[in-house]
C-alpha cells in the first residue's frame, strides 16, 4: 500500500468509518467490510485533509464545477470546490435516481468534475456522469476518496481515487460461510 492509501485508511479508522460485519452494499454486493464516509465527514480537518489530497489529482482538468453526488459527495465534493475555488453543485436522488434540481443550470459544455466518497461498482458516477450530460455540462474527470472495485471501474473520463482497496464483496447466493446465516445491514455511506 502507499502512504497516501495508508493515511485515508488510517482517517477511517481514527474516525469509526471502516466497519466490520455483514453488509448490503449500494451495489447490491455482500461484504465484511463497510466505509461509512458520513462518520468521517464529521470532522472537518479529516475532510480537509482528504480534500487536500485529492486536489493535486483533479486540479488541472480545467474545470469550473464540482459536481457532488447525493449523499456520499456532498461534503467532500464541497470541501474539493473551496480548495479549487470553484463552484460546487449536487445531484439528488429523487426515486432513488440522481436528478439536477433547486434550479442548478449548467452552461453549454461547462466542464466539471464528478466527486464522490466510495465506489464498488460506480453506478452512482455513472448516473452522475450522464445527469451532467443530459443538463449540458461536459464531465472531464471523477475523484474518489474510496475505490473498492478492484480495478473494474471504468468511466468513460479519467478518474483517480485515495485509497484503493480490495475488501471482497460477494454475490447473494455466493456468501462465504463467515456471512451466510447473518443479517446483512444497510448502514448508509
């Protein structure tokens, strides 16, 4: 492991966000193991922190927007745009579906930058990515704090992650025996 990936896990642990047990992710995959972004965005210097560096991966994309998917990006997506200087907006889920709402407009081509905490599959980039599409923004880049897709991930801009980790995740009907016979929580990111 890096240092780098070494610090953000180390975040996560200082701030009670790396569980253990038997999870349903977003994904629908099975896991052990469980980031819970929320708790660390508790704590702003921990935020700062992660922010600070990420920005040396995504400042140079020549975007004027970050755009933060509800709910995991909203805090460090933000904390990525004050430390870029430059605006930040959301996407929300409305019927468990990103959406553009409270009037956010995008100009014509606008270039932005998707922001998220953690991915295994990448399905909430993925709709970000078209969302900002479809509003007529052009997405140029996607920073991760958490990246736990083994390397499956792939977006169609470049995207860069903190921390890449490799936590298997199983299939329902695949479960090793540690988690078969266990309720699977949804603790929310």
């Amino acid at each position: 492991m890096s240092i780098q990936n070494d610090e953000v896990i180390q975040i996560f642990k200082d701030s009670g966000a790396l569980l253990e047990g038997h999870f349903l992710l977003r994904s629908g995959l099975h896991s052990a193991h469980f980031f819970q972004c929320a708790q660390v965005c508790q704590y702003m210097d921990k935020v700062t922190r992660l922010a600070e560096i990420m920005v040396p991966m995504l400042k140079d994309y020549g975007a004027i927007t970050v755009v933060g998917p509800a709910m995991g990006g909203l805090v460090i997506g933000q904390e990525v745009a004050r430390q870029l200087g430059l605006r930040f907006v959301f996407l929300e889920k409305v019927d468990d579906k990103l959406a553009l709402r409270r009037n956010f407009k995008f100009a014509p081509g606008e270039k932005v930058l998707i922001v998220e905490d953690v991915i295994t599959r990448g399905g909430r980039v993925l709709e970000a990515l078209e969302q900002c599409r479809a509003h007529g923004a052009e997405p140029v880049a996607v920073g991760v704090i958490v990246d736990r897709s083994q390397g499956k991930t792939n977006f169609d801009v470049p995207h860069h992650s903190l921390a890449e980790l490799s936590f298997p995740t199983y299939e329902a009907d695949k479960l090793p025996l540690k988690l078969k016979g266990s309720q699977a929580t949804k603790p929310g990111s």
